[in-house]
C-alpha cells in the first residue's frame, strides 16, 4: 500500500513486483526535491498525463504539484 491506495485507481505494474524492483518515491517527495518535470513525475507513477496527475495530487494533497514545489 502507498499514499495512493484507495485514492485513485492506477494500473499496477506487476513485472516490478517479479522483478522486485524498488518502487518510485511518492509523488510529493519527487515534486519537492528532484528537479524532475511533472509529466515524468506523471509517469514514474503510474499516470498517462501530467493533468489527470495534477488532480489526483491536488485532491490527496490539498495543493497541486506546481505550487507544491514554491515551498
């Protein structure tokens, strides 16, 4: 389980759990202290696009990932 469970509905990579590679860091730690842009935020976690990411971001986190980052 993640900060997402039960969230939003994502397709969950099984070939990582056979390969039992790591996991990516949350969203908001990504967003915070990598100078990743959000749609390969986006992707790392599991999303098609950086908008339907932003709002599912917004929605757990009670802030989008753009401002998220001015501190």
């Amino acid at each position: 389980m993640n900060e997402w469970s039960g969230k939003v509905k994502i397709r969950v990579d099984h070939a990582r759990h056979r390969d039992r590679r790591p996991a990516p860091p949350p969203a908001r730690q990504m967003a915070r202290h990598t100078g990743m842009s959000l749609m390969q935020i986006a992707v790392a976690t599991g999303f098609a696009s950086a908008p339907h990411f932003a709002r599912a971001y917004g929605d757990l986190h009670g802030v989008v990932p753009s401002r998220d980052r001015e501190g």
